[in-house]
C-alpha cells in the first residue's frame, strides 16, 4: 500500500507540472500565432486544464474501467464549483463577472453536468448517449466562438522572436509526461480500490477527482493573483463544460458506462447540481461572487464530504 501511495503521489505531482507546462506552452504558441485574446485565453484556461481528465478518461475507458472516468468527472467538477471558485474569491476579495458570455458559460456548465445523468436514467451511458455529449459540446464551441465581437482584441505581444517549434515540442512532451503519470494514477487507483474494497466511483470522486482539479485550481488563483477576473470564471465554467460533454462522451464511446448500483452517486449528484445552481445564482443576481458567498461554498464541498462519508462509512 505504501508504494502504491507513493506512485499516486509522484504521478499527481507530475500531472499537475507537466498541465502547467503544456498550458503555458498553448498559450505561448496561441500568442505566437497571432490568435485574439478571447481565444488565447479559452485555450489556456479551459482547454490546457481539461487534458489531464481527457487522458486519465480516456485511458481508464480502454482499460475498461470507465466508471473510474465518470467518478473523476463528477468530483472534479464538484471542486471546480465549489473550492476553486472559494480560493480566488479569497485571493481577489470577489471576483466580478461583467462579461455575458461568462454569466451563460455558467448556465451552460451547470447545463452540461446534468445532462450525464438525464441521460444515466436506465443505469447506461451508451455509445449513442456518447454521441449527443460530443454534439452539446460541439454546440458549446460554435455558440462559445459564434459572436464576432470577442475577437477584436489581440495580444500585445506575439513572441516575435519565438520560434514555435520549441512551443510544439514541450507540448509533445508534456503530453508524454501527462500520459505516464495518468498510468499511474490509474494503477494505484486501481489497487487502493481492490485494497480497501471502495467502489472505483468512489475512488475516482475522492482521489483521482481532487489531483486532476489541482492544475485548473492553481491556475486559477494565479490568474486571481493577476486580477484577471473574466479569465477565472471562463476557464472553470469551461472546463466544466467541456469535462461532462467532450471527455464523458469518448469515455462512453470508448467503452460504454454501466452502473449497476447508482446509490454511490446520488450524493454527489445532488451535490454537483446543488452546488452549481448556487454558484449561478451567485453569479446572475449580483455578477459577482463575494467573499461571504465564497465561504458558503466551501462549506458545501465541506458538507459534501462529511455526507458522503457518512453514507459511505456509517458509524
């Protein structure tokens, strides 16, 4: 147990850098290529965090294993919700959300994660119900890049003495970097969850759900550290979004999703929908989420926790 601990730990603290590596270098070569600051910052924020969680999703699929993706989705997004939006709002005092196309990036989110689960209603995500998650996050993209005023604004600068070769290859081999520790990830998950005989959805809402929202989260409160407000909520309502349509849906086309007993998720579910509504409530009644609404927050994930550990371990 102790090894396979230690394996968990090397690959999350290797997942989390090479992310960070392969966002910085996107972003770099975003800039390079002289693309508008709307979608420089869309392939940062939201694409950039959401490559650990396509590939531990997808890995976990081929491996046949795929609840293991659908519990790493739903406690991520949990997290992303919850502490993550918390954390920047205490580093930033609130962050304000002037932008509209924020404000319904949002509804789409909370949108996104509950359609897995309408479409989880016979116990199945079939290959079919794979399909209409890529299709929803298809019709994110054009709505997301659909208006024409969110690319007047280019960067300043575009790393004219740049080459984007350099750029391309620490994306290749962050990636590399990302597909070894998701290896990792997935063998020590695998063997605490044979160890300690906990459900592999729980392993993935609990464990695998925390290390992969790390990178999004740290990202996030350096862009809080920067004030760069809009950036914040965009980048964690897009990987929301593209987290329980684009990686869920391969997942399920992958290999198809079936769940036998659905009771370990009806408290994270409860709790993600929960969770999101609140935070869109926050966000379309005031454009803001303040310090006080922050701490509500991180007392739901604080609640969530001690539910489901109760349900799970009743003493």
């Amino acid at each position: 147990m102790i090894h396979t601990l230690a394996i968990l730990t090397v690959s999350f603290i290797v997942i989390v850098f090479s992310s960070k590596i392969v966002i910085d270098a996107l972003h770099n070569l975003s800039k390079r290529l002289g693309w508008k600051e709307f979608v420089v910052a869309f392939f940062a924020a939201s694409v950039g965090a959401v490559i650990p969680e396509l590939i531990i999703g997808t890995r976990a699929a081929l491996k046949g294993i795929p609840e293991l993706a659908l519990g790493n989705i739903i406690g991520q997004n949990i997290i992303l919700f919850t502490l993550s939006v918390s954390i920047c709002a205490f580093v930033l005092r609130e962050i304000v959300v002037e932008s509209r196309t924020v404000r319904a990036g949002t509804t789409f989110a909370l949108i996104s994660v509950t359609l897995p689960f309408i479409l989880l209603w016979n116990g199945t995500l079939s290959r079919l119900d794979g399909v209409i998650l890529i299709l929803a996050f298809l019709f994110y993209i054009y709505w997301l890049f659909s208006e024409r005023d969110r690319f007047l604004k280019d960067y300043d600068s575009l790393y004219k003495n740049h080459h984007p070769l350099k750029d391309i290859l620490t994306i290749l081999l962050g990636f590399a970097a990302i597909i070894i520790s998701a290896e990792g990830i997935l063998f020590s998950a695998q063997n605490i969850g044979d160890s300690l005989e906990i459900p592999l959805a729980v392993v993935g809402i609990f464990g695998i759900g925390v290390g992969v929202a790390l990178p999004e989260t740290f990202f996030s409160v350096a862009l809080a550290r920067r004030g760069h407000c809009w950036m914040i909520m965009g980048g964690l309502m897009g990987a929301v979004a593209i987290s329980s349509t684009l990686v869920l849906g391969l997942v399920a086309l992958i290999d198809p999703i079936y769940i036998d007993d659905f009771s370990v998720f009806e408290i994270p579910r409860a709790f993600l929908i929960f969770s999101g509504a609140l935070l869109l409530f926050f966000v379309r009644t005031s454009n803001k989420v303040t310090r006080k609404e922050a701490f509500i927050l991180f007392v739901v994930y604080l609640l969530f926790v001690s539910f489901y550990m109760f349900d799970i371990y009743p003493f």
